[in-house]
C-alpha cells in the first residue's frame, strides 16, 4: 500500500528503516518535540517494527519524498477500535531542516483520506505536547480541534509542558474536503 501526493508518499515501514529511526532518537529537537527520555538500540527498534507490521490494530507508515525516496518522518494510526469507529494517531518528522516547509501537514492529510475513506472511521485523537507549537499548528491546519489539557503532564529540561488531547471528526473532515 502506498499513498501518494504531490511532494511526498506514504509506505509501510520496514526493518530496514530502523537505523533512520535509531539517529532520530539521538536527535534532541526531535527528543524534545515527542517528549521521548529513553533510549534505543537498533534491535529494540527492528523488533518494534516487526511486532507493528504484525499488529492489525495498527498502520504505520514512513514519509517519503517522491523525488528521491528520502525518508523525512513517520506516523502511525494505532488502537484502531473497529466498533467505536476510533483511532490514536501520532507523527514524528526526522528530518529537521525540512520542518515548517508543509510536508508534515501534507502527510496528515494523506493519512485522514485513507483513515475516512478507506478504513471508514468516525475519530482520529492524538496528544501534542504544549512546547511542540509548529506540530499544534499543523493540526490544526489539517482540521484537528483541542478537546482538553492535561496540565504539567510532562516534565523535560526542567520544565513542565502541557499535554494536548485533539482530535478530528469524519464531519469535520467531510466538510473540509
């Protein structure tokens, strides 16, 4: 499965993306934007792909550039609740220097069409830290509407952030498009 735009595509993660995952989890922006403490080596990363390629409750996918393949993030629909028509969602771009150039709003909407369209859901919710203004802006670009706070709920570089719960509608979505 591969969803396409006009300057990226969505395609399933492999194995072999795994050491572009291991950089980005040393990378201390992008640390910092996901709220990410641990860290990984590069067979716990491989194994979690392969446990989530296998995992029907989930898709996850690489963003890519389509003039040169170039990896430049990651999203996953995940705990998709087939009854109550619902999933958690979450994004990460690995590529820095390529942030606030649009590619990340592209790949949300990519990823709603396939999530109303084609696995006909009703809700899309994901957190975003209140630090991570560039990521809160794209959701919100794309149709996402804040539904709540959890205050104080992350603390990194001494500092507490906000953790933002939103989420979009298939109305909301039909009515943007």
């Amino acid at each position: 499965m591969k969803l396409k735009s006009k300057r990226i595509y969505l395609r399933p993660l492999m194995e072999s993306d795994a050491e572009i995952f291991l950089s980005n989890t040393k990378d201390e922006e992008i640390r910092y934007m996901t709220g990410t403490k641990g860290s990984f080596t590069l067979e716990q990363i491989q194994q979690h792909i392969r446990r989530s390629s296998e995992d029907s409750s989930r898709y996850d996918f690489a963003i890519c550039l389509n003039e040169n393949g170039q990896m430049i993030g990651e999203l996953s629909i995940s705990d998709i609740d087939e009854e109550n028509r619902k999933a958690g969602f979450r994004i990460s771009m690995n590529a820095i220097e390529l942030t606030g150039k649009g590619f990340g709003t592209e790949a949300i909407q990519l990823i709603l069409r396939f999530v109303f369209e084609e696995l006909k859901l009703n809700r899309l919710q994901l957190e975003v830290f209140s630090h991570n203004k560039r990521g809160i802006r794209a959701y919100e670009k794309s149709g996402f509407k804040q539904e709540g706070i959890l205050r104080d709920s992350l603390y990194y570089n001494g500092e507490f952030s906000d953790e933002i719960i939103m989420s979009i509608l298939q109305k909301e979505y039909n009515q943007d498009s």
